[in-house]
C-alpha cells in the first residue's frame, strides 16, 4: 500500500477536483482500491462527493451516522497521544465517485494546535511528541490490508497538520496553476519540506539513542528516506480571469509551461524518485472545464461520469469523453510512476 498527498501551497489550482476525479477513475474503471481522506478543514472534497443529506447526518445530527478524520485525532483534545482506531471508511458503494472516503472536519483547525505543541515535543524528544506528530502513520498502517492507495486532500497550508501529513505520505503529487504564483508555490514546498525532514530527523538520531523501543513499540517513522518523494506535477490551463475592467487573458500559457519543469527540476531534484526522471514528473495539462465542474458539483458525481440526466448535452459529450481520456492518461503515468519510484 502507497500514500500520496495532494498539495499545494498555493489554493485555487484544482487540486481537489483532480484529486476526486482521478481517485474516482482509479477506483471506478482501473479497478484499484483507493481510499481519499478529505484532511482539508475546508472540506472541499467531502462536499463534491457527498450529497446534502449525508453531510448533515454526518455533521448536524445528534448522533452522527459516520467517524470524519476529526473523530479520529479528537483523543489529542484530551492529551492522549493515540488515535482513535479502527477507521471506518464511508464505502464507496453509497456515492458516485465508487469512492471509499474519510471526510473532512472544519475542528482539524483546532487539532492543528495540538500538533503544533507536539512538534515542539518533538524538537524536545518527548515521546508523546513523536507519537501524536506520527498519527497519519499510525492511521496507514491500520489501513495497510485494506486498500491499494490512500490520498491525502491537503489544504494550501504550510502548517503543522500538513506537515504533519506529508513526513507520513510516501509520494506528493503538486497540480499547478498555469501563473507564476504555482511557480513560486514549489520552491516553497521543496524548501519547507527539507526543513521539516532535516527537524524531524535530527530529533529521531537523538530520541534512537534515548528510548530505541518506544519507536518500534509506537511504529514511529525512524528513516524518512523513502518518505514525501515528488511523483509529479499537473498544471490546470486557464483562459481568463475576471478583473474590474472585464476578463483579460492571464499571462501566457505557453511562457509558464516552458518555466515550469525548468523550476520543477531545479527546485524538486532532491525529493524525487531515483527512477523517475523529468519527463516522468509531468502527469498532464487539465483543460479549462467551463461547466463540466459545476454540473459535476450539482450531481455529486466525477466528470468522467457525467450523464444525459445530469445535464450533459451537445458538444459536452465530447468534453465528457475527453477528460475520461484525459483521467486514463493520467491514472497510468501515475500508477507507471510508483512502480519506479
């Protein structure tokens, strides 16, 4: 079983709905068994796949009907340093994405202040520390029989839960924006993860040689080596952007494509796969959608999926068949990509 988390520190570079659709594909027409956990305080993945109703049986009910990845870390609330287990997946036969799905919770906000305090017991040797700062490693590792592939939805932060999130994940996969903002976003995230590797293991040398069986005892990651490695990149192509005097074209696309996997392999070198080379790092191009995505919200269904009953209608049966072939393509160069790396 692999991990990958999708991330970006820059938001508005559909990352989500990249995210849903080719877990959806994977799952729906590859065959794989896939799990999303939804660890966004904003919730933007529960919210494209689950319907209203769900959400409020979930979210509003008095006794709510499923776990979301809050229910799991809420022991740190009360200084416990383990998670609650076993997770309980939503199966991926209640929606239409044939996506088993942990969903998200606006309270990971305040769990973020929980791993914050753990990181600096981390930096301590505490092993409470390393114990809470490892839960994602302790929720793989209960998930390891069940599933293929688990992908994590991270928000834009560069905070403590995702940090917390990637040290655990085996991959990162980055979509970008076609602007130079994305550019600048990937030095970020090569520079803050090195920092955060470079912490994390100056801690674990010391916390070894202190208390070498609590990490055995706790499955606490001793080597990230072959942890966070950069799988690759998509870029979401925009058309135009709306500004007070009316819609104007965005920078062109064509002079950001030939920046960025200059930028990818200056910045990225250190994080990638020893069998993945530059070409391998580029997943594809995400074609503007135009509205494919608000049809796919309305129906909570992945675009690959749309139907005549959910509005589809005219020339967006090709667009629909598009980013089906689209999804394939990518799914493959993905899949191709953890076999090398």
């Amino acid at each position: 079983m692999k991990s990958i988390a999708f991330f970006n520190n820059k938001g508005g570079v559909g990352k989500t709905t990249l995210a849903c659709n080719l877990v959806s594909y994977m799952n729906m027409e590859i065959g794989k068994r896939v799990l999303l956990v939804d660890a966004d305080p904003q919730c933007n993945a529960t919210q494209a796949i689950l319907s209203e109703e769900e959400c409020e049986q979930i979210y509003l009910a008095e006794n709510p009907t499923s776990k979301t990845l809050y229910s799991y870390l809420s022991p740190f609330e009360m200084g416990e340093p383990q998670i609650q287990l076993p997770a309980e997946p939503l199966l991926g036969t209640r929606n239409r994405f044939g996506t088993d799905l942990i969903p998200g919770h606006p309270s990971m906000s305040i769990i973020e202040d929980k791993l914050s305090d753990a990181w600096s017991a981390v930096r301590g040797r505490d092993i409470g520390g390393y114990r809470i700062t490892n839960w994602c490693n302790q929720l793989l590792d209960s998930l390891q029989e069940r599933y293929d592939l688990i992908v994590f939805d991270v928000g834009p932060s560069l905070g403590a839960l995702n940090r917390s999130i990637i040290l655990s994940c085996d991959y990162i996969v980055t979509p970008f924006g076609c602007d130079i903002f994305s550019l600048l976003g990937i030095k970020n995230i090569s520079e803050w993860i090195n920092k955060w590797d470079a912490q994390y293991m100056s801690s674990v040398s010391d916390g070894l040689q202190e208390n070498p069986k609590a990490f055995e005892r706790y499955k606490l990651i001793s080597d990230t080596s072959n942890k966070h490695r950069f799988l690759g990149y998509s870029v979401q192509q925009y058309v135009s952007r709306q500004f007070k005097a009316g819609p104007r074209p965005v920078k062109s696309y064509d002079e950001i494509m030939k920046q960025i996997p200059g930028t990818v392999q200056e910045t990225m070198r250190d994080l990638v796969g020893g069998g993945l080379d530059l070409n391998d790092l580029e997943l594809g191009h995400i074609p503007y959608l135009y509205s494919l995505v608000p049809m796919a919200q309305a129906a909570k269904a992945p675009m690959h999926a749309l139907e005549y009953s959910d509005g589809v209608i005219g020339n967006q049966y090709g667009q629909v068949k598009d980013f089906k072939k689209l999804m394939s393509e990518i799914s493959q160069k993905l899949l191709s990509n953890l076999e090398k790396a």
